[in-house]
C-alpha cells in the first residue's frame, strides 16, 4: 500500500480528522492533487447557488471557464450572484434560473424550461439542501425530500438528453457523511404522518441520494451520463451554522472552507475518466464505502434501487401537465 493510501486510510478512521480541512490539506498534499481540469465549452448547472457549497460550485465552474446555468430560490440574490461571477471570471456566459425546489409543481415546469433551452449538459449539480426544522408538505411531497431527491430526480430525466450530448454527462448529488447514521428506508421517506425528526429526515434523504446514483449509473451507460454522489465534507456554511449551531461553534476552527468542500464535485466534473466513477459515493477524489454500520446494511440493493425510481416517478408523474 503506498503511503498516501495509508495516510488516507488512518484519516478515514478518525472522522473528525478526515471530514474537517485537516483531511482535506493532509489529502491534497500528500495525493499531489491538481487543480480541477478547465471547463471551457462546457456548460453546467448548479442548484442552490446563494451560499455556502453552491456558491463556491458556481464560482469554481465559471471559473473554470464553464457557461454557468445558477438555479436559486430568490431572484435579487442570484442575480448579485451572476454579476459577481461575470466580473470575477470575464465571461458573460452566467444564467439565472429561479424555482423554490421544495415546490415539485415549479420544479416541474422549471424542468419543461430547462429541457428546452439547453441542448446539451456536461456538469449537472444538484448541491440544493437543507435541514428542516419541522415536517412542511407542499404538492402531497415532504420537504427534504422534495428538494434533494424528488428535484433532482425530475431535473436529471428532463436534462438526461442534454446529458448524453455531453458524453459523458456528469451528474453530482451533494449528499453526506450524514447518509451513514440512516438506512434506506423507503416507507420512512415516504411517511407524512409519523414523528418527524429534521436531520433524521435529512439523514434519510441523503442516504437515498446515495442510491439514486447506484441507481442510474445501473441504467445508464456510464460513457453517456456518469452519476456521483458525494459528501463535501465538514464546510463553514451559512446552512451549517443554521441548522447545526452547537456542532458549527464548536468545531468551526476546522471546518473546511466553502471552495474546499466543492473540491471533489468540481474534479470529478472535468476528471478525464470520471465514467469509470459512475455510482460511486466520492469524498476527497475517491470513492468510498457506503457503509460504517451494520445496521444501515441493505438487505437487497438492486430492489431499493428499482423501489425508489419506481416511487419517484409516481411522484414525477403526478406534476405532468401541473
Ligand atoms: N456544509 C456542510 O458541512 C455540508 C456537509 C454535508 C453536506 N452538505 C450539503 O451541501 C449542500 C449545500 O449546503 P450548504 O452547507 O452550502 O448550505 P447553505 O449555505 O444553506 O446553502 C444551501 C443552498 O441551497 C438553497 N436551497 C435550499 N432550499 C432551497 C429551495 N427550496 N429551493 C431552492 N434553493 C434552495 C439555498 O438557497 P437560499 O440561499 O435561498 O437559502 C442555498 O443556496 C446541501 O445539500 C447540504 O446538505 C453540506
């Protein structure tokens, strides 16, 4: 084994020291990363474009020379978001698209724009999230559910064209070392009656997100579209210090920077032979484990994979004509 793998492996033991910046430094020292390859003629799109990840997802890909597609909730912030990019970059190749993702109703017409207007896609993230801090249900659709996995789902099959004329598409859910606490659990996700819990549904989600890709990239020729998910990491967020106030104030010396959590979405999105990633969980440009407990164990892959397109297309296919 060389030592770089030895080193990753002993930080993979010890959580704090790999989700923090001190995996992410020790990683890219000792790996010898390169900066994430230049995008230029390429076009790609990112979700939650206002803040944390997703702003240095947006800032990364223009800056990498991408015509740059932002998806955002709030139209004055996205816009100061745009102009910031097309100074900071040069380039005026910036579109603001707006759609409040936990309304799968907008995301279905978002996803009827999309389609039209963009003929093809190299780089499709899907970085929108958050931590709910009570169950809300618009369109019979939990939020988190509806932002992370129904919006993406929705996207991704209207984009799936797009995609394929980008050969290889890449398509990045933003998941999270949060996935590992939670099993899927289809019924849970589902549920809109039980107890709620915001970052077990979040938790939840995140793990389906995992699936979602294993999923596709069983569908898809990964030469047409490759589909990641990843965890970014432990980064100093606005939605980090929102929803997880105690956990941000205590470890904030260590978080990672924004840019730095964007890291390993931006390299696998210019990564020559990122195909061969297809369905892979990726943190720090490699791809890990899905599991740390036994409990989280699924007793059948494939089936939760065929259950949960099979429950999100039902889901998709209520919003058609809406
Ligand atoms: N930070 C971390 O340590 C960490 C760790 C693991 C995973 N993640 C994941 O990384 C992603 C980004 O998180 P972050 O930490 O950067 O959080 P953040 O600072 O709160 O950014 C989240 C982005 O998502 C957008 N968003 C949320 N709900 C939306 C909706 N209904 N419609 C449209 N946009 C919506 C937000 O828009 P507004 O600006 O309008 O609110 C914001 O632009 C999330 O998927 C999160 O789960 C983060």
């Amino acid at each position: 084994m060389s030592l770089a793998r030895k080193v990753d492996a002993a930080l993979e033991t010890s959580v704090v020291g790999s989700f923090t910046r001190v995996g992410y430094g020790v990683r890219r020292r000792v790996e010898h990363w390169e900066p994430p390859a230049r995008l230029d003629g390429r076009v790609a799109l990112v979700t939650g474009a206002t803040s944390g990840l997703g702003l240095a997802y947006a800032r990364g890909l223009a800056a990498l020379g991408a015509r740059t597609h932002l998806v955002a909730r709030d139209r004055a912030r996205a816009e100061a978001v745009r102009a910031s990019l097309v100074e900071a970059s040069g380039s005026p190749a910036v579109e603001v698209w707006v759609c409040d993702l936990a309304s799968p109703r907008a995301v279905g017409a978002l996803a009827r724009e999309l389609a039209a207007a963009v003929p093809r896609l190299d780089v499709l993230i899907h970085n929108a999230g958050a931590i709910a801090s009570a169950r809300a249900v618009r369109d019979g659709v939990e939020t988190t559910v509806a932002v992370q996995l129904l919006a993406p789902y929705v996207l991704t099959e209207a984009l799936r064209g797009a995609l394929g004329a980008a050969s290889p598409g890449r398509v990045i859910l933003v998941a999270s070392g949060g996935m590992y606490a939670e099993p899927f659990d289809l019924a849970r996700l589902a549920d809109l009656e039980g107890p709620f819990d915001g970052v077990r549904a979040y938790a939840r989600v995140k793990r389906a997100q995992v699936v979602l890709a294993r999923a596709w990239a069983h569908r898809w020729p990964a030469d047409e579209v490759a589909v990641v998910a990843l965890h970014p990491g432990w980064a100093d967020t606005p939605g980090l210090e929102r929803s997880l106030p105690r956990f941000h104030r205590i470890l904030r010396p260590l978080l990672r920077r924004p840019d730095q959590g964007a890291d390993t979405g931006l390299w696998f999105a210019g990564a020559p032979g990122a195909a061969t990633l297809s369905g892979s969980f990726l943190f720090d440009r490699r791809p890990r484990p899905t599991e740390r407990l036994a409990r989280t164990r699924a007793a059948d892959p494939r089936g939760d994979e065929e259950r949960l397109l099979g429950w999100l297309a039902g889901l998709a296919g209520g919003l058609e004509g809406a």
